[in-house]
C-alpha cells in the first residue's frame, strides 16, 4: 500500500505518460515541490521523457530550489573501507575517510540493509532520499512513499535532506 502524497505524484506522472521518473518522484516528494516543477529542473539538467537520470542532476536541482543534501549512508564506501582493513595490505587509508566511517556506521539508519527494514529505523521527523541500484525513493516523516515499501532491494545510499538556511546580515547602526 502506498501513501497518499505518493499516490498524488503518480497521478500527475501517468497524465505526462512518464515512466522511469523515480528521480522526478523523488525530488517533488521530498521538496514538496509540485511534480512538474521537478520535471522541468530535471529536463533542464539534461533528463529526457521516460528516461533516468543521474543523482548529480538531482543534487543540482536542489540547490537550485534552496536544499542540500547530506550522506548520512554509503554501503560501497563502508563496505570498501572494510575490505581493505581486513586485507591489511599495507595501504594508507586516511584518518577523515576512517572517522567518516566510523560515523556511518554509528547512525541509526546504519542497519537497515533493505527497503523492508527501513521503517524500522527511520525516525518520525526528517526527509531522506534512499538509493538503491537503480531507483531513489523518498522517506519523509517515518514513512516510506514508494512502490518499492515492502520490497528487498538492497540500499546503497541513504542521504538526508535539509533547506539551506540563509545567513541574513543585519546592517549595524551607526
């Protein structure tokens, strides 16, 4: 079963006739922009009609609206970091990219492995794009808005989004 909001986005994408608009979804979902707003940030970045598109199309777009994102998740940088301290073969392998590490391993979303285990993780306030090997989904307020709620696919990503705060200078008086 899937969630209203999710529901909303499909309906505007089936009367575009789109399909492979998971990063569309995604971006409106979490932005809370309207779905064809994200279309259109998303075609001006090079996304063609019913096809994907990569995330760094999505991380521009956001900062155009005023968002960021932070990795809060990166299995293949874990899982790689992994393997070469248990191969111990000598490498060097920095003390930032170690402690990065070390802080992914520590968040709570750390142990979700798959889109079924997620709500089990996810706290009930804040926004995350979730990637997985080929789809992005959106998980906003401890729910998941995705065809994929209840399914097995093996995350790889998990970023949180935030609104950039501006920094407003007040001009002294003299």
């Amino acid at each position: 079963m899937t969630t209203k909001l999710f529901e909303k986005v499909c309906k505007r994408s089936r009367k575009w006739g789109e399909s492979n608009d998971c990063t569309v979804k995604a971006l409106a979902i979490a932005t809370g922009i309207p779905y064809e707003q994200a279309h259109g940030l998303l075609a001006l970045r090079g996304r063609s009609y019913r096809k994907g598109t990569d995330m760094s199309n999505i991380w521009s777009a956001m900062k155009e609206i005023g968002w960021t994102a932070t990795t809060v998740v990166d299995r293949k940088k874990i899982e790689f970091h992994d393997k070469w301290i248990d191969k111990d073969w000598g490498f060097n392998i920095s003390q930032t990219t170690q402690d990065t590490v070390k802080k992914m391993k520590k968040h709570r979303l750390y142990p979700a492995k798959t889109i079924k285990t997620l709500p089990d993780y996810l706290p009930s306030r804040g926004i995350f794009l979730v990637e997985t090997a080929r789809h992005v989904l959106c998980a906003r307020a401890g729910q998941i808005h995705d065809w994929t709620k209840n399914r097995r696919h093996r995350i790889t990503q998990i970023h949180q989004i935030s609104r950039i705060k501006e920094v407003t200078t007040q001009p002294k008086d003299l």
